[in-house]
C-alpha cells in the first residue's frame, strides 16, 4: 500500500511515467506481438522465451529444376554455409540460405505476413545475384516439437514470390511439401 | 534514506562496472568508437556512483542510450531495462536538494516496480503465446542442442529419458517422429507451469509483502540466469532485486558482480557448452 501510495504521489513526474509505462508498454507489447506479427523477443516487452526463439537458417530457397542450371555455380559460390539441397526423386533446384545477413523477419517479427516473404525475396536476389523474373519458393521452416503426438514437426510456411510480388501463399505440415507443384511450370507466365 | 541512497549508488556502480567490462571486451574483439566511448561513459558514471556525484549518473544515462540507439530496432531488452534503470537512477541523483529525500525513496520504489515488471509480464506473455506453457518451447530448446540452456536442460531431465536431437534443416521436408518417454514430456510440462507460475506468483507475493518471496525471487533469478546463461540480464536482475532489501550489505553487491562475473568466464571459456 505505502509502495502504491508513493507510486501515485512521489515528488517526480518522470519516475511516474516511467511507472506508468512499465506497467503499460508489457500489455501493449503482448498486443502487437499477437495481432502485428512483432517479434516478443524485442522492444522491451519482457516477452523472452515466450515463443520460439528466431533462427536464421530456418529459410530455404527453392527455383525450378529449369532455373536451377544457372542459378546453382553463382548460388553455389556464394560460400560455404549456402548449399545446394536435392531431395532425390524430385531433382530440385534449391538452396539453403544462408540467412544470417538478413534479420528483419526472423529477428523483429515472426515471418507471417506477405510483406515479409517479398522483403525477404529481394534481399535474397540482392545477395545471390537471382534474376527478378525467375520465381522463388521461400519454405520457412519453424521447427516445432508437438508435444502430444511426440513429434518433431516441421511447421512450414510456403510462398512463391517474383517481380517483387508475392502469387502464392500457403502454410504446410504435412509429411512432404511438393514444391515442384506449388512453382509455375518453365515456360509459363504466370 | 542514507539506506536507500547507499543502495541505488551500489546499483549504479555495479551498473556502471558491467558496462565498463562489457565495453572492454567488446573492443577487444569489436574495435570501434562506440565500445570505447560507451567504455569511457561508463568509468565517468563509476567514478561518479563511487564519489556520489550525480554527473556520474548522466553519464550512465548516456552509456545506456548509446547502447540502446547503435543497436535499434535489434536492442536486447535488457539493454531496455538498463536505459530505464538508468532513467531512474538520474532523476534521483539530479533531484533538488528540497525534495531529494522523497524522490530517492520514489526512485527505489520505481526501480523495485522494474524488476517485478520484468518477471511478471514475462510469465504473463508466456501464458499469452501457449509455447512455453504447453512444454514445447522447453523440449524444442533441449531437442535443438545448440545452447548451453540446452544442455543444462537435458542434464536436469536426464532422470526421467533422454532427448533426441534435431536439426531445423532435417525438419524442411517434414515431420521427424521424436523417442521421448511420456516422463520427460510430464517432467518438462510440470517444469514449465512451475516457472511460469513462479514468474507471475513470486512477484506478486514481493508486492503482498508475503514472507519469503523476495528470497525465493532471487533464487529463482539465480536459477534461471544460470540455466539460460544469460548473464549480462542475471548480473543487471540480481543487483536490481537486492534493492528489495532495505540496506543490502556492500559484500551482496561485490558478490553478484564476481560471481555472475565467474559464471561468464566459465560458459565464455568454453568450460561449458
């Protein structure tokens, strides 16, 4: 009681905002955390491990088995943390990312919204010299350990962007995501 | 009220001290203008918590908005917390002398109001986004084994089963079915609404005045600092929540730095994972 009481009616006027604001600003967080996508890992919220903690080399990178010829020597030679990922059957084109140059999404905010997968294609393009017009499959993978059925899930979200537009958007949890499917055919334009 | 101003002066200088070394050996391995002016802000504000001049506290002020602004919008929150830990520290070393007496005593309870800020609204966001209640942020944390939070994790629960390891890249394609004994999920579930009700129990009881909680808060502090390995929070934590106390001895304070301190150079030395 004395604690409140000196809380309302201290002598100074900035120490009660300051008060008013470590009450307020936490619930305000919560708030944008939710509804904005903003990362509860920063601005001061005190969201700490609330959710999961944002890994750069979650994002990986798809093209077409047509594109993947000329994109994978520049792509390849990017260093040694970009690989070139082949699941085998489908012969894919697709790298893994090498992410740690780009924090926006993964750091500030969960990447959900379209503006993040299209922000994230061009920074992609920039760094890895990939062609405006060839699509890119972006699988962001959030690993996830579902605790009921005791499984390590693989929460993947799928969105196909190019001439900086995003076409396609889908979130997948299934056993195996079809990429080759999902990206417009060679030749195609749309 | 001497207790009280001795008190937020051992806070700023154990402030003022981590900022220092932070600093030291960030321009060690970080050559730059930033570490060293943050560095030299920093033995302004030691200097002045040691002599009890209240240029010290603006020159904190500036060391922790230094830090704050060269690191937004990807600032650390406990960079946050210490921008306002310094805020409140200034206003009380700058306040005129007619109504210094009540401005310290409004600084302390301001500054009692940040660390309990911190715990409960931490329990409260954990509630909000289910992750960690559920027990699936824990169980990702010790599946990832790629921190030292995952290590201690899997050491504590390895009486009830051991835990696979994943990886985020074999994850791309699917999901991996994971060997866990319905134990270690019931273990890691209990742990985790423990600690979410502690963050939101505990503080709330300091605030009741019940008995105890103030001590358990700084166990559980000490606990989870060692666990996450988060030691430039746990260090900055533990000396704000000895200002519960009215007149914590000068040997507390000495005792969070070097032992924080001690904790670091461990986990920094490669002692430990």
């Amino acid at each position: 009681m004395r604690a409140i009481h000196i809380l309302r009616h201290g002598p100074d006027r900035v120490l009660a905002w300051v008060a008013l604001l470590l009450v307020g600003w936490p619930m305000a967080h919560a708030v944008l955390v939710q509804t904005l996508d903003v990362s509860s890992w920063r601005f001061g919220g005190w969201g700490m491990y609330a959710t999961a903690a944002p890994r750069a080399s979650q994002v990986v990178a798809f093209v077409r088995r047509c594109d993947a010829p000329t994109l994978r020597p520049a792509l390849a030679s990017r260093g040694p943390r970009v690989g070139v990922l082949d699941d085998g059957g489908l012969q894919l084109g697709g790298l893994a990312v090498d992410a740690t140059g780009y924090r926006l999404a993964s750091d500030l905010a969960a990447f959900r919204g379209d503006h993040h997968f299209v922000a994230f294609a061009g920074w992609l393009r920039r760094a890895h010299h990939v062609p405006t017009r060839t699509p890119l499959a972006l699988a962001v993978v959030e690993p996830r350990v579902h605790v009921s059925g005791r499984r390590a899930m693989g929460i993947v979200r799928l969105a196909i962007v190019r001439d900086g537009e995003l076409i396609l958007r889908d979130r997948f949890s299934s056993s195996v995501v079809h990429v080759d499917v999902v990206l417009p055919p060679c030749g195609s334009t749309s | 009220m001497t207790d009280s101003k001795a008190a937020l002066r051992a806070f700023g200088a154990l402030l003022a001290a981590k900022g220092l070394l932070g600093a030291a050996l960030s321009s060690v391995s970080e050559p730059g203008v930033v570490h060293l002016t943050t560095g030299a802000l920093c033995a302004v504000a030691l200097l002045g918590a040691a002599r009890s001049r209240p240029w010290g506290a603006t020159a904190f002020v500036g060391a922790a908005a230094l830090t704050v602004v060269t690191s937004f919008p990807h600032t650390l929150n406990h960079r946050w917390f210490e921008l306002v830990v310094a805020l409140v520290l200034w206003r009380a070393a700058v306040a005129p002398v007619h109504r210094s007496l009540r401005t310290v005593v409004h600084a302390r309870v301001v500054l009692q109001l940040a660390i309990l800020s911190v715990f409960f609204f931490s329990g409260l966001q954990k509630i909000a986004h289910g992750q960690f209640l559920s027990g699936e942020h824990l169980l990702r944390e010790m599946a990832m084994d790629d921190s030292t939070m995952s290590w201690a994790l899997r050491k504590g629960a390895s009486v009830f089963g051991s835990m696979p390891s994943i990886d985020a890249t074999h994850l791309v394609f699917g999901s991996v079915p994971l060997p866990i004994s319905a134990s270690l999920v019931t273990a890691v579930r209990v742990t985790s609404v423990g600690i979410v009700g502690a963050e939101i129990l505990l503080p709330l009881g300091v605030a009741c005045g019940v008995f105890g909680a103030r001590w358990l808060l700084l166990a559980a502090q000490i606990g989870i600092g060692l666990v996450s390995a988060e030691i430039d929070f746990a260090l900055t934590a533990t000396g704000a929540l000895l200002l519960l106390w009215r007149a914590p001895p000068r040997a507390a304070w000495i005792a969070t730095f070097v032992g924080w301190l001690a904790v670091g150079v461990v986990i920094w030395g490669g002692l430990l994972p």
